[in-house]
C-alpha cells in the first residue's frame, strides 16, 4: 500500500466496496444468490483461492460421484451455459427475465422482465444476505390479524340523553409520557350500570367533552424512551 | 478428510429452505445468546454491541413466549444463537460478504448470525448508518424461523429501509412469529383501569384511564385502542408504582362513589393506598391512616391473604375473593354486607352448566373499555353479565358467568421477558 495517504484516506481505495450491479451479468448472479433463479440441487462450494489445484481434482471427484441432474457451480467462475439447470425447459434468458419479474414483483416494481434503472436501483440497496421468500397471503401467519383487530370496538355509548364523555388527552405513568395509550371513559347513564348520579362531584367541575374530544397531539413516545416527565 | 468436510460444512450450513411461510426453529422457551469474542465489530464499542443485541433480543421476547438470555460463559455449543462482525470471507461462513453496500448480514440454519462489518453500522436513533439494532431483529427473526415478509411496515422485509426514530415491531411480524410459537399466555396477579383526572390546556379537569396488568414483578400498559401493550412493556413494578411491593401484589382496587375516590393495592395481610397525585403509595394519607395497614384493620370481617378484589360501584361494595368464598364488603356501612361470605358460584352463577373458575381466581377486573367485569384465572377469563345483557336477555341470571375465553386471545401480545432482560 501507499507508504504515506491523505489525512482523511479520500485516497485510500476502499477495496472492500461490495461490486454494484450493472449489467445483466450481475444481476444474474445476484438473481440466483437470492434464490431467484432456482438452482436443482444446486451445491455452492467456494474455495480459497490458494488451493485451486485442490479444487480441480476435487471438484472432478465429487462431479463423478454426484446423481446425474445436479450441478457443481464454482462461486467465482461465470455461469456457462451449461452450468445452469433448465427451468423445465427454458432457455437461460428466458429463466433469467422470469426470475427479474419475480424479483420486480417481490420489490414493488412493475414486472417488466427488462433490467431497467429502478430494478437497477433496487438491487443495489442494502439488503440481508438470506435468500427472499414470500410469505404466502394465505398462510395462517397473517390471518390473526383480521380476527382479532376486530375483536374490539370502541366502547360505543349508544344512548343518546347525557351521555359523559370524558374526553382524552395525555396520560402520565411512571414519569414515561404516552399519549397513544390513552383511553377516554364513555360512561352512560344507561341501564347499564347505573352510574347516572355517581359522577356529580365530579360532573361539577368536569367540562363534559364530545366523546369524539380526542387529543389529537397524540405522540407516540414508549416506555422505551423513558422521557422524565414532571406532573 | 478436507474434501469431505467442506461437503460437510456446506451441507450442515445449508441456507435454511425458505420456500415454507416460516417454521418453529426452537422447541425451548428460554434461548441463550453470545456476540462471540472473534466477531466483535471494530466501528462500536463492545458494551454498546452487546445492548443492542440485548435489546434486539428483548423486542422478540415482548411479542412472543420465547425467552432470551445472554450467556457469555457456558461452552460455545451450548449458546442457541451465536452473533459476530466479520469482512469478505468471515467467521469460517462459506458466504463470504461484498464489502460496502448491498448484502450487510445474513442468518444461517445453526443459528449463527453474521454482520458485514463493512457497513456502516450505527446505534438506534443515530439518523445515519444502518441501524445495528433493525438489521439485529431481522436476523434474529431469521434465525428464529422467520423468513422475508413483503408487507410495509415488516422488520422482515429483505431490502433495509432507513432508520425512522421509534422502530417497534409491527402487527405483520408480531403475528408471524405467534404464528410460529404461540400467543403468550400466564395467569395475573391483577388488572385495572388506573383512573385520574387530569387538567387540559383549557383548564378544564377531565378524567383518563390506563389499563395495566400485573404479574410477579413486572407490569404492562394495555393499550386497548392498538390491541397490544405499550411499546418497551413489561416495566418493573417499581418503576411505576412506587411502594407497593416490588415482587407483585395479590389485588387492586379503586373506591369511586361521591364521597370516595381511594385506590388500593393488597398483599398478604396487608394493604396500601396510592397517591395518584404523586403516582407513590401513601405513608400517611389524608384522612391520617398510615401505610401499610392490615386488611382485618381496614376492611373488618375480610380474611386475609386474598386472591383478589374489585369494586362495584352499583352496589358500593368492595368484593373481596379468597378460595371459593366471595366477601362483599359494604363500604358506606364500613362492614360485610349481609349474608357474606357465600360462595362464589351462589353470587357468581356460570351461564353454562361447568363453565365456571370455582375458586382461586387470579384476577377480577371491571374494564372501562369493555363496560364489563372480568374474573381471570390461569389462561382463561369469564365475563360477568352486565345490567345491558340482562336487558336483552332477561333468562341470564344476575352477575352470571358468560363462557370462558382465553385471555390472550382477547388481550394481545402480554409476553414476559427473561429477568435479566427486565431492565436494559
């Protein structure tokens, strides 16, 4: 390396820069990386580089002894033709536009097939190193949430004379502020539970509010960020 | 014995088959961790790498039974999930990493998860970098059977999206991972609507409610609007009630009529009343009672320890449960309201022939959202029917017992934490 660089190393090449994809080589690497192009028994054995010769007979080696229909892909070398499996059939590009639209599909994009800027854009963000996977709509996983995010309603007063709404603003616990945590009491003065002359004292010297008075500065701050409120 | 042990490796460290919707990774419920000594990252410091990865940990443990708990001495095959930075070829991983930009972690079968020490990772909340803490959670979510969900809002999605402030797991991820291993389920030892009244910028004096439940010695705000606890719950006890016992109390009750408005909190023989002012219980409270004081003191005629209490402010009573008996304690009168103790299966009659807790009950809770009375035992709670249901029908006996449901399927994601995971 340079015996002497720049105070703030703008001279220092960064080789650790992860290779940005461009060209449809890239992303086809990336592509098949992240399971997109899906590889039959695909085995992905990389080797340090010093010990090519290793590689060579080993890899003949392990060729004659692998089930015919399965594929040794040298992580380095570029893909041949014959390195990768039909997809039942189809020709590389062929598997190659099917997986970008899968990718384009997954990534919000519209399923072009055509290695355009913003598939572009989007392979090159930051990303985890697990292959993708789509968790299916169907699967039970997400169906809780539509049972039970309408388990609850609000609590409705549905009696119309003088309901007390108490309305709802910013509620203090623990020092720790959460606005977003605050329910306001719909009390009625139904049948329901008779509160109807309970809350005198405090009807004096409470405004009644709409029970719609919802503090609107709602913030949404956790017990995480524990903020020292004082009363 | 090289060539097959690179086989080996490469079949053993297989990417886990991410073609199902997820699966349970892990059969135990309390899961031990370790950043590993030849992976710290060299752009934090180690302390600070190690609560973030408390933290990411505990997040997981707030919306799922799973337990996680740092172990930095047993051997290393014994650590379930095992954490480390590494550049390129790292960490004897057959994935080597790209350097700047693009793949910054990835999550493998064994439950080795691997940081590109390339990126430029940074603490919650800084603003810039990749935040060490969303890309920890996803990892872990990997690890713990999760694969990539494309919802907006998932932790789980592949590509990184920059840091907002306040990352929570989302209703998308907290589902998917109960999913995989369950709702979190466990009996309280009380739970309430904590009411106060408070001033508006207006001036005007309005009342509030929280809901808390309360087990052993931690607490959760429920937050009924979002079906789900405060963001950072469980709290320890002490934290936000001050003088109560800090390993749990057996009730809770509030004393709301014209003349009263008393909160108090029971343990064993003993009770204490709470200063909402100063959110601390009373050493000495304004009608000059000092704390603690015995139950046999305060309430005459009720048997202590109790199981718990509520108050009911239709008939001004305190009813107090202790094993199968039920002791209505007439406030006004200061005494036990007539004809009590009874059975609780005489006052609190099941609507359906056997449905019913018996005895023992953990918890009785009238909840202001719900309009209704609740009495929580174990996993299950029954509702008591209100003057409304009576209404609509008339055959329901007074205070019976609707069938029971399972309590973490009415109130969500009330999931304990490992104790030292208690206070980050």
């Amino acid at each position: 390396e340079k015996l002497f660089h720049n105070r703030d190393h703008s001279d220092v090449l960064n080789s650790h820069q992860a290779e940005v994809i461009t060209d449809k080589y890239t992303a086809e690497l990336f592509l098949s990386r992240y399971g997109f192009i899906k590889p039959v028994n695909w085995e992905e054995i990389q080797f340090e580089d010093s010990d090519s010769s290793f590689n060579d007979d080993f890899l003949d080696d392990l060729q004659d002894t692998l089930q015919e229909g399965t594929s040794v892909h040298r992580s380095r070398d570029a893909p041949q033709d014959g390195d990768h499996d039909d997809h039942s059939g189809l020709t590389e590009s062929q598997a190659f536009i099917l997986a970008l639209k899968e990718f384009q599909t997954m990534s919000g994009l519209p399923a072009t097939g055509v290695f355009d800027e913003a598939t572009k854009v989007a392979m090159n963000k930051p990303r985890c190193g697990v292959p993708d996977k789509e968790i299916d709509p169907d699967s039970g996983a997400l169906d809780a949430e539509n049972s039970s995010s309408d388990t609850f309603n609000e609590t409705e007063s549905n009696n119309t004379t003088s309901d007390y709404s108490l309305g709802s603003a910013e509620s203090f616990k623990d020092d720790i502020f959460n606005v977003n945590d605050t329910e306001s009491i719909l009390i009625s003065n139904d049948t329901s539970m008779n509160y109807t002359d309970l809350f005198d004292p405090i009807l004096n010297n409470t405004s009644l509010n709409s029970s719609h008075d919802v503090n609107s500065q709602s913030v949404n701050i956790s017990a995480r960020q524990s903020v020292a409120v004082r009363r | 014995r090289k060539r097959h042990l690179a086989t080996l490796v490469s079949k053993s460290r297989h990417k886990r088959d991410l073609s199902e919707s997820g699966y349970m990774a892990f059969s135990k419920r309390v899961l031990k961790w370790r950043l590993i000594g030849e992976g710290y990252s060299s752009q934090l410091s180690i302390e600070e790498q190690r609560y973030i990865f408390r933290l990411a940990f505990r997040m997981w443990s707030e919306v799922s039974p799973l337990e996680f708990v740092e172990d930095t001495r047993s051997p290393l095959e014994d650590v379930d999930i095992r954490l480390g930075f590494g550049t390129g070829r790292h960490l004897g991983c057959n994935q080597r990493f790209d350097g700047t930009g693009q793949e910054f972690a990835h999550a493998w079968f064994l439950g080795d998860i691997h940081f590109d020490d390339d990126e430029h990772f940074t603490a919650p909340n800084s603003g810039s970098g990749i935040s060490l803490l969303k890309v920890a959670v996803h990892e872990i979510g990997h690890v713990l059977g999760l694969p990539h969900i494309y919802r907006a809002g998932s932790i789980m999605q592949p590509s990184y999206l920059p840091q907002e402030s306040g990352f929570e797991m989302d209703w998308t991820d907290r589902k998917a991972i109960q999913h995989l291993y369950g709702g979190c389920k466990g009996r309280f030892n009380t739970a309430f609507d904590w009411i106060r009244k408070e001033k508006t910028p207006y001036g005007e004096v309005v009342i509030r409610f929280n809901t808390y439940f309360m087990r052993d010695d931690s607490y959760w705000l429920y937050d009924n609007r979002n079906n789900r606890t405060r963001y950072g719950d469980p709290v320890a006890l002490q934290t936000g009630w001050r003088g109560i016992p800090m390993d749990g109390v057996d009730a809770h009750v509030h004393v709301w009529s014209r003349k009263r408005d008393a909160v108090y909190f029971f343990k064993g023989a003993q009770f204490w009343r709470y200063d909402n002012e100063n959110d601390q219980v009373f050493r000495k409270d304004p009608e000059g009672h000092r704390y603690p004081r015995f139950i046999s003191e305060g309430f005459p005629g009720v048997f202590s320890p109790i199981d718990t209490a509520f108050y009911d402010r239709r008939d001004s009573c305190i009813y107090f449960f202790k094993n199968t008996l039920v002791y209505a304690f007439d406030v006004e009168a200061n005494r036990l309201a007539r004809g009590f103790p009874k059975n609780i299966r005489d006052v609190f009659p099941s609507v359906v022939s056997g449905d019913h807790p018996d005895g023992n009950i953990d918890a009785a809770y009238f909840s202001y959202t719900h309009n209704a009375i609740f009495l929580l035992k174990g996993t299950r709670f029954w509702q008591v029917v209100g003057s409304r249901d009576r209404w609509r029908r008339p055959f329901l006996p007074r205070n019976g017992l609707l069938p029971h449901k399972e309590v973490d399927q009415h109130w969500f994601d009330i999931c304990n934490v490992h104790p030292t995971a208690l206070k980050l």
